[in-house]
C-alpha cells in the first residue's frame, strides 16, 4: 500500500479498487407489505480566470462557493491545458435499525476529470464526471432512513438513497470578460446541472466527510445531475446572475445511460459573495414531468435558499451551510431546511454534522393508503474522520457516524419506533494534503 500512495496516479488506481467493492446487504422484514484535499499550484501555468476570480469560488455545475476554500485535485499541465482530476471514495458499512432498515457493505463514490485552456479571450472548461455507484451499492441504492425519491423495479424508493448514475456530467463552460467588472458564462451538455439550488453536496465542502446524502436532497439539489441542460449567466466579483432550460425528469433506474427528454424545465439563480468567506445563494425553477402521483406525472415549482460560511486558517478548513427548500406541485407544498458543518479539528481529524426537518407526504414515504397528509420528519448525524495517512498526494481516512431518525407518532408503527439508530463506518480517500 505505501508504495501505491507515493504515485501520483494513486487516486485513480484506488478509486478505481474502491469501485470494485460490489455491495452486501441484509434488510430487516417490513411488518406490513408496501409498496478534502491537495491545494492548487499557483506557479503552474494557467488560465487566467475572467475578473480574477479565484478558482475556489467554483463550486458543482455553474454553482460558487466562498472563496475562503482549497482547490482539491491531482494536478498537471499539457501545452496550454490545465489538466485536473479530482474525486471522493469511501467504502462503508451502514446500519439503520427499525422495521424498514436493514445494513449494507458497499462504497460510494465518484470520481471527476477537467481540462481547461484559455481559448478566445476567454477561459473553455471541459468536465467528465463518473460514479461506480450502480455497481458499488446496488441497483435500489444503500439503506438510509427518510430518504425519498426516484425508483428502483417500477417502484418508488423510500428510506434508501438512490445511486447516482454512472454519467453524472458530461459538460462544457465558457467564460470571458465583457469588460472590467462583468463577464459571461455559457454552460451545458448531456449530462450536467442547471442553475437551481446551492453547491450539490458531493461538492459542498461541508458535506464531503459524511458518506450519507441529505434526506433534503430532492428538496435542494437533485437537479445536479440532469440529463440535458444549457445555462447562461452574467457576473460580476460579487455578484452572478443565471438561467437554465434543462430536462428536469427524474433519471429512470437503469444507471448505465443517458435518460434524454426535452428541455422544457427552466431556472433561475442569483449568487452574492459579499466576502471571503460567506455565499448567498437564492433560486427557482420549474420542473416539468418531475413527480409521479398514481402513474400520473405532475410538474414542480421549487424554490431554494442557501447560505455557506468557509474560513480557511492555514490548512485547517471550517464550512458551514445552511439551505432551505420548497417543492409546490399539483397536489401539495412542502418545505425542508438543512444546516450542515465540517470542521478541521487539526491536522488529523474532521468533525461533522447534519440537521435536517423536512415534511414528507405519505406519496413520499410510499406510506399504506390508511395514511394521509404531510409528516415532519427529523434527522440528526453527527461523524468524525481520522485522516491516517497523506502520501503521494491522496488522503486516507477512517470515519464513524450515528445518526438518529426521528418520525411523528402517527407513523412511528410503520418504522418500529419513534426515534430510529443509524450507524456507519467507513474508509474513505480523496487527494491529499
């Protein structure tokens, strides 16, 4: 193993082994059939960013971040391309308690590649982003409680987190200057992320420690992966303004391709970076064809609001993000609010947490019929990270999470209680310090 972490080439060789690990689960019997990493190198010869900006700012799709962050990646340089490959792996085992839990080991993961150049005056990014996930956790996905939304066998999923497809983005930007203080950014291809919601949380700095998905997630950034989209957006150093038309239907479970349809959902997204180290974030969007009631499609008016908080001192980096989201369609409204945080405790460790209430229909909770209305459910995790080796530019870690569920009284003999137990422990890798 050491000499494998002296390679530069080691992020790909052990994402690639984290990706080979094919998930084993047993599930526990429902009572009732139902339905962070290496800085950039400033001395290596890049493309300068229109107004420069930093490169930090750049969160998932055409999303920002504070600047107050690290550039993580596996870095190089041919001619006049930039070449970066970044990318974060765990392997873990989950266990969720109560009568729709059940346990799982398997290894989520993704891994991105992105080469840019300078070209016309301007700056042309290209990224390719890729998750073994179909293959790692499993068709239906991994066990989490509450989480919600998409299907697996014709089936809506609830209290598992789906897999991420195997394309997550195949994308293009281009950005230039129009003059001192404003600039324009194109973005789009068949598989990327329209201007709708804060950063995604793979990318979110104060998610990256936690192998977990937000059970907001579809109140959010579920967006981010998209099959179809086209932006363009206008900005300044503080400021960005943007619109999206992209396919806003839910990928199918067959993760191996590409889920086409039209670009007939649309947003828009407005950032403000009035410091360093803060981020605002405001959006809305309409999704066509999103949600399905009883083999019926419905359209979805969602709407977001996030704020980020990042302070890097020395290499230690704290983030915090607090987001909230509305979905409106033809049958209901429902809200969830999220605050998360990551903090380096030191050179060797990384806390974490996540808090989330959110109000889940009985549709959303594939509930029986006797069941009606929306539910308040709460959810709590709290995780640690013990970075264990930092060598030839990859950081390994072990980590350990519990997590309580907690669920109205009213459904709590569908889920065996009222407050449920989740657990994990894990493995993860990603570039190094």
């Amino acid at each position: 193993m050491s000499s494998l972490l002296r390679s530069p080439r080691s992020l790909a060789v052990l994402t690639a082994l984290t990706l080979t690990l094919a998930p084993t689960e047993s599930r526990a019997q429902d009572p009732m059939p139902m339905p962070e990493g290496a800085h950039m190198h400033h001395d290596m010869p890049m493309a300068e960013e229109p107004l420069e900006l930093e490169a930090t700012r750049a969160g998932s799709g055409t999303s920002w971040l504070p600047d107050a962050s690290e550039t993580q990646g596996l870095m190089t340089t041919r001619g006049r391309w930039m070449l970066m490959l970044h990318g974060n792996g765990f392997v873990q085992y989950l266990r969720a308690d109560g009568y729709r839990g059940g346990n799982q080991l398997g290894s989520i993961n993704w891994i991105m590649g992105m080469a840019e150049r300078p070209l016309a005056g301007g700056r042309l990014t290209i990224r390719g982003m890729f998750s073994a996930e179909p293959a790692t956790v499993g068709k239906c996905g991994y066990p989490t409680l509450l989480a919600t939304g998409e299907s697996c066998n014709g089936e809506p999923l609830h209290d598992r987190q789906h897999p991420h497809d195997m394309f997550m983005e195949t994308a293009a930007s281009y950005r230039r200057a129009l003059g001192r203080d404003l600039a324009f950014e194109v973005y789009g291809g068949p598989a990327g992320e329209p201007a709708l919601g804060p950063v995604a949380f793979p990318h979110r700095p104060s998610a990256m420690p936690n192998p977990v998905a937000p059970v907001a997630h579809h109140w959010l950034d579920a967006t981010h992966v998209s099959f179809g989209v086209v932006t363009g957006g206008v900005y300044g150093r503080r400021w960005k303004a943007e619109a999206s038309a992209f396919n806003g239907r839910e990928p199918d479970d067959g993760r191996y391709d590409f889920d086409t349809g039209a670009l007939d959902s649309y947003s828009a997204r407005v950032f403000v970076n009035p410091t360093r180290n803060l981020s605002f974030q405001l959006s809305s969007g309409r999704l066509t064809a999103a949600e399905r009631h009883a083999g019926v499609t419905s359209d979805v008016d969602r709407t977001t609001a996030s704020a980020t908080y990042q302070r890097l001192a020395g290499d230690r980096l704290t983030a915090i993000t607090a987001a909230w989201g509305q979905n409106r369609d033809d049958h209901v409204t429902t809200s969830a609010a999220l605050v998360e945080a990551a903090v380096d405790t030191g050179r060797t460790y990384t806390v974490f947490g996540r808090l989330e209430r959110v109000g889940k229909t009985a549709h959303d909770l594939v509930l029986p019929e006797s069941f009606d209305g929306v539910f308040s459910v709460t959810k709590v995790q709290v995780g640690v990270v013990n970075w264990v080796s930092t060598r030839g530019g990859i950081r390994v870690g072990l980590g350990s999470s519990a997590g309580v569920s907690v669920v109205p009284e009213s459904i709590a003999e569908v889920y065996g209680g009222r407050g449920l137990l989740e657990t994990a422990i894990f493995v993860t890798i990603r570039p190094g310090r």
